[in-house]
C-alpha cells in the first residue's frame, strides 16, 4: 500500500486533501454546529463529505476534454453540491443555508487558499 504514494500524482492529491480537509474542517465545522454539538461528529461528517468529492476533483475532472476555467468551474460546483448534499442527508435538521454556507464557504476557502500557496510557493 506505502507504494501507491510513491505515484506523483496519487501524492499530489493527498497532500492536497490534508490541506483541503485542514481548512474546510475549520470552516464547515462551525457552520454545522446548529444541528450536531458533537465536535468529533461534525469533524467526521465534513471528512466523509470531501472524501467523496475530492477524488472526482483530482482524478476525473481534470481528464474532461474542456477548457481549464470550465473544468475548474465544473470540478468546484461538484464539490459544493456534494457536500451539500452529504450534510443535508446526514443531518436532517440543518437548515438549509447553514448546509449551502458550510459547502460553499468551505470550498471557496479551501480553493482560494490552495490558489495561492501554488501560486506564492508552487506547493501541491
């Protein structure tokens, strides 16, 4: 198993989903406060939530035949409508624009923070 992260790309990705989940744990987390107390609880929900997204954002959108600002565009709306529906399903009581701001925030963050850490130290 130690081999698969011995692919740069497979690599690439996970250090991109530690970063992604470090930040969209700090964001998401909160906003799902109103309707599960349990820190461990929300902390595991936004987990599952990327880890159904972010492969597909890493390993199948970037191999569509469209523009770069397309798949990107695409690849994020994915991201934000997944999770959304990860945290409505998981936790009936969540209103709405709690789920839409946890997806949308979190991702927003995460994307534009891992923009520019590429951007200013070429990392991931």
């Amino acid at each position: 198993m130690s081999r698969v992260f011995t692919d740069p790309l497979v690599a690439a990705w996970a250090r991109a989903f530690a970063f992604t989940l470090l930040i969209e744990l700090a964001v998401a987390s909160p906003l799902l406060g109103a309707a599960e107390r349990s820190r461990g609880r929300r902390a595991a929900l936004v987990a599952v939530a990327n880890l159904a997204s972010h492969p597909a954002v890493w390993f199948i959108f970037p191999a569509l035949a469209i523009g770069a600002t397309a798949r990107l565009a695409l690849s994020e709306l994915w991201a934000v409508l997944l999770e959304l529906a990860v945290y409505r399903l998981a936790l009936r009581d969540l209103p709405a624009m709690h789920a839409i701001a946890a997806s949308a925030l979190a991702n927003g963050a995460s994307l534009g923070l891992g923009l520019l850490l590429r951007a200013t130290t070429g990392w991931v």
